[in-house]
C-alpha cells in the first residue's frame, strides 16, 4: 500500500477527513517552497499537492496562473521540484503528489521522469491534461514506478466514462466540484453530494473534493460526503500576500490549521 492509501486508512480508523493542500513550487521561491512544506504538515495537512508551473495552465484560475508566471520567470523547473522533494522527503513521510500538466514531463522525458520521481519520495501524479484515453502513454512508466496515478472525474463525466476512470485509478479519485477553473466560484454542496453518491456506486476508493474551496465553513460541508478535501487557490494567494514578511511560515500554518480544525471530528 502506498503512503497515499495508509493515510486514508489512518484516517478512516480515526474518523477523519483529509486534509490536502496545493502549493505551486517556486512561489516565491523553491526556498521559500521548502521551508512552508513542513509548515503545512505541522499545522495538520495529511496529503500535499506540488504543483509544477507550466505556461499554459489552462485548468486552473487566476490566482494559480499568476503563480505559476511567477515561479517560471524565476527559473523554476521540473527537475528543480523533484530535487526540492528529494530533500523534503529526508524530513517527512507526508504523502506528496505532483500536480502538473503533461508537457514538463514529456519534455523532461516520461522514463526518466518516472524513475526520478520514485526515487525522489512522490507517491502520486495528478496530470490535468492526460484525459483516460492517452494516459497509457505515461502510465507504461508511472505504475511500474508505483506512482499513484490520480484520477479527475468532472460534473459532466457520463455514467459509462466515469466506470471506465475509476476502474484504471489509484490513489483516490479527484471530485471536481464545480464547472470551470479553480478558485473562481464556489461548488453547489448539494449537487456535490449527489455526484459523490454516484462514483461510490463503481469504486471503493477514497473519494476528495476540490475546485472552489477556501474557507472552514466550505470546507467541512464539503467534507460530510467526500473522504477529504482540497485547497488550492486560497492557499496560494495566502503565500503571495505574505511572501515578504517573517512570519510567512506562521500565516499559512495558521490557514492550514483552521482549515483542519472544521474537518476534525465534533463531539
């Protein structure tokens, strides 16, 4: 079982829900990156999503584009994140998944980025852009590596496909909550509900909501249907916002832990 399912499993025994933050590398700085993992982890996230920076992110909002123009302009580049996770792995058994388009990864050649990948410490790969149908192409590398390939399903994801999707996941499945790009509008909790009762039906994988999410309050009606959840946009604009102070470090982990609070269980 990979680090991605015993934390699910740990969290499953103890009632919980999962706790999954996106940061994009190298915003401000792969530094900066590195100094804000740990943070997060202290403060209660249990899975981490490494989002690498690619020109033409055109799934995610932005506040997520800004990011990643930033980062890219300063240098930032796939083989400096696997590197960074190299050294975050040394001080952590968090669960980290690479989020990315597939472009970086064809360019930096999928064998070899497989290999690294394992070697440096990922568990799981999100690939925005791979659809079902071209993900072998990737996956002849990934699996043998045994990188989690984490799958999207979308609102409009017909019965049919989504069988076919949740036959080939691992990891968990990814639950878009909302039409459109991250971070822009905020999901229909109760249209949300619905979708997740539909994929239980063809998977026993652990099933994570995500796209508009930001506060406490979304969070934990997000959560009462999902097995875990996931912040993104508001996270990053976190680390923008605060990316000249010291304390830096202390505003995310106070976000983080605020949003780990409203997914604890209540009495």
């Amino acid at each position: 079982m990979s680090r991605i399912g015993r934390r699910f499993q740990e969290l499953r025994e103890k009632g919980e829900k999962a706790l999954i933050l996106y940061l994009t590398a190298g915003d401000p700085s792969l530094e900066k990156t590195l100094e804000i993992i740990p943070a997060l982890e202290a403060a209660g996230a249990d899975l981490l999503e490494i989002g690498v920076p690619f020109s033409d992110p055109t799934a995610d909002g932005p506040v997520i584009q800004a990011a990643s123009r930033r980062t890219l302009r300063s240098g930032t580049t796939l083989a400096g994140i696997l590197d960074l996770i190299g050294t975050v792995r040394r001080q952590t058994e968090i669960p980290l998944i690479l989020f990315s388009y597939y472009n970086p990864i064809w360019v930096y050649g999928p064998e070899r980025f497989s290999r690294t990948a394992q070697a440096a410490g990922v568990d799981g790969v999100l690939i925005v852009d791979l659809p079902l149908e071209e993900a072998g192409e990737l996956r002849r590398y990934t699996d043998p590596a045994d990188l989690d390939f984490i799958s999207l399903v979308a609102p409009t994801t017909g019965s049919q496909r989504l069988a076919a999707i949740a036959a080939r996941a691992r990891g968990f499945i990814y639950t878009i909550s909302v039409i459109g790009i991250t971070g822009t509008i905020a999901p229909e909790l109760t249209v949300l509900d619905r979708r997740v009762a539909q994929i239980r039906k063809v998977t026993d994988l652990p099933l994570v909501a995500g796209f508009g999410l930001s506060d406490p309050d979304q969070v934990r009606s997000a959560a009462r249907s999902v097995d875990g959840v996931v912040v993104g946009s508001a996270l990053v604009q976190r680390i923008h916002d605060f990316r000249h102070r010291k304390d830096l470090t202390r505003q995310v982990g106070v976000y983080a832990r605020q949003l780990k609070r409203a997914l604890s269980p209540r009495p």
